[in-house]
C-alpha cells in the first residue's frame, strides 16, 4: 500500500557512480566520481513503492546539473532537481580554476535562471561545503559565503538544503545558520537527513525549525520514533517534514562484518550506509533497497499512535509540492484548518509567520542568538 496520496522522495542521487573516476586527482572523500544516468533503475524502485516523483540531489564532485537537466527533461512528471555549483566544484578538483564563492553564486544564479521549472532548489551541498576543494574560511567568511547564496535562493524562492548539521564543524553549524535566517527571514532552508541519524542531532534540527518559520527537515535517515521530536512541538509539527527514501539511487554501503559493534549501532548507519567508504571499495555490485526500511519507518508512525493520515500525507508529499511548487492536479488537497492540527492555512504559511525576529540591516551577525524564547 502506499504510503500517501502523492508521495515525494525528497533526497535521490541520480547521475553518478559512487566510484572515483580513473583520472581523479584526490582520492577518498573529495574525488571526482563519474557521472551516470541511473533513473531508470531509480525509477524501478519508486514503481515498486508507490513514490510519485522525487527531487535529484547532485551530490559529490562530477554529478553535474547537465546531466539532472536531461533527466529531468525525459521524465518531467517523476522528477524535479536542485542546482549546485558543479562546473564550480569540477573546476577546483581537476586543479582548472581554484573554488571561490562568487563564481559559485554566478553558475547558481544562471542555472536558476535558465531552467526554473527544472531546477526548484539548491542542494544537497551548498556552495562551499562537503567535497569541494577549497581553502578554509574562518568562521566569519563562511557565514558571509552562506549569506550569499542565501540571497540567490531568496531572489529565485527557492529552498536551499543545508548539509552542515556536525556539531564539530568550524562553529556550531545551527548557531551560523540562525544568524543567517535572522538576516533573510523569507529564505526557505531544508536540514538534510534532518539533521542526522542520531537522535539528538535530531532534536537540535527540530530545535532550529521551531525557531524559524521557514526551516524544514528532511526525513531520509529518520526511525519512526524520531518524528516524535518533531511531532510533538506544534512550531514543528507535520507541516515542516519532507519525506525522503535516504539517498535513493547511492550504491555506497557498509557491510556489518567491517563495523565494530555494528549490531549495537543504530539501524540507520548500517543499513543506510553512513561511514561507507574504504580506500579500496565504494560502490556496491547492486542497488541497495533503500525504500522498503524508509517506507516502513511511515507505517510505524500510525502503529506508535505518533500521527494521523492527513499528517502523513503532508509529510511525504504536501509539504514537498507546496514548498517546490508542483504542478499537481488541484484533487490533490492536504489538510489545514483541523481543529486538532496546528496546520495553518496556505495563506498564512506563504505570509509572515514569525519574522519578527528578523535582524536589522545594521546588525550582521550576533553570536548566541540560536535557542531564544518564541
């Protein structure tokens, strides 16, 4: 049975191999991988589920918004993509050009510009982030970087993922974040993964959405029981999830005999392939199920009594084609209004809501701000 009335896969990697190409200058985690359309075995899967359509995440250096664009454009009704700063990040890795933001923010902009029906989003990785070949930024610099993108995101409205949820980057990455939703209170942000697969990475995520009226999670690596974080804080609550397989369309994967105490770990790192590359081997010899665990994970939710069917229907799929601007028949509706629900209606949820605390254009950057009373 399927999971909801429209369902929407909000994190698939389509258009590489999880391999190093032969010719990559660097190799382990900041190689070069190559690129390959791999939608029809992704496509065999959401068949197989009931997912009717899905976002295309470029993920690491030599997926390329060329080759998300022709899928797109061969399956306009399964697919919509995210831009990123690939040519950018290609460039730095094959030693052409070295990365900078400002060329990063121009391939965006023009990327957006060109193909909006396309391209509804940037992501998984901003410019900047996890795999590019770069110099280190101080912590300032950074928060400067994400302020730039921030505002192609803003003058397309599109959401931008934000993948730098690990509490030992540079600064706590949540704290920069909050500044810079201060900064662009209309900007629209998607935590991927949620903000992890460990529970209480979850809860500082579900944490930061409550805050910030246009913060939403992404629930790919997500256990049923995690969704009580969010379930439980009416800031949070089903309206501000986005359903994800958990890197659909990846051949990575961490065999339990190469982890110590994996049994003891949670189910999410090994069976979703968190820690999965070795110098010698990255891809596996087939296609990992990612679906039937993620699927499941939605039926428990009804089994632990955490939320209803309306509220699931938001969570795999409404929330994704408001927030992507889908073009689905206008039967499809999702709930607002109920009285047992705090889920505002489509008015109120495009309006203000809680910018408030927007900071004023004098005031840059104001540390510990993260964390105050709504």
């Amino acid at each position: 049975m399927k999971i909801g009335r429209f369902v929407f896969d909000g994190h698939i990697h389509c258009g590489k191999k999880d391999a190093a190409t032969a010719n990559s200058k660097i190799k382990g985690l900041l190689a070069e991988v190559e690129a390959v359309d791999n939608s029809d075995m992704i496509l065999l899967d959401m068949d197989i589920y009931g997912v009717d359509m899905g976002m295309l995440l470029p993920s690491f250096t030599g997926t390329t918004n060329e080759v998300h664009k022709a899928i797109v454009q061969r399956h306009p009704n399964r697919f919509v993509a995210c831009a990123m700063d690939t040519t950018c990040r290609l460039n730095a890795v094959r030693g052409i050009k070295e990365w900078n933001i400002d060329d990063a923010c121009k391939e965006l902009d023009e990327v957006l510009s060109a193909d909006p029906d396309i391209f509804r989003g940037i992501g998984e990785f901003i410019p900047g982030s996890m795999g590019v070949v770069r110099s280190r930024p101080t912590r300032y610099e950074r928060f400067r970087e994400i302020c730039k993108i921030a505002e192609v995101a803003v003058a397309h409205d599109v959401p931008m993922y934000f993948h730098e949820y690990a509490s030992f980057n540079m600064e706590e990455p949540f704290t920069m974040l909050a500044n810079v939703c201060f900064k662009f209170p209309d900007l629209k942000v998607i935590v991927a993964h949620g903000g992890g697969y460990k529970g209480y990475e979850i809860e500082k995520a579900c944490t930061l959405a409550s805050n910030f009226e246009h913060v939403y999670l992404e629930t790919g690596y997500w256990k049923a029981e995690y969704y009580e974080y969010a379930l439980k804080d009416y800031h949070v609550g089903a309206r501000k999830l986005i359903w994800g397989g958990g890197d659909t369309g990846s051949r990575v994967w961490y065999q339990q005999a190469m982890q110590t105490g994996a049994k003891l770990v949670e189910k999410t790192r090994v069976w979703n392939n968190r820690n999965n590359w070795t110098p010698e081997r990255r891809e596996a010899e087939y296609q990992p199920d990612f679906y039937g665990w993620s699927t499941h994970q939605i039926h428990r939710l009804k089994d632990l009594d955490l939320c209803t069917q309306d509220e699931i229907n938001l969570i795999v799929g409404g929330n994704a084609a408001r927030l992507y601007k889908l073009p689905l028949s206008p039967l499809y509706t999702f709930c607002s209004g109920r009285p047992d629900l705090w889920v505002p209606s489509l008015s109120e949820l495009e309006g203000d809501l809680r910018t408030g605390y927007s900071l004023p254009d004098e005031i840059d950057y104001v540390p510990n701000t993260f964390g105050m009373n709504k």
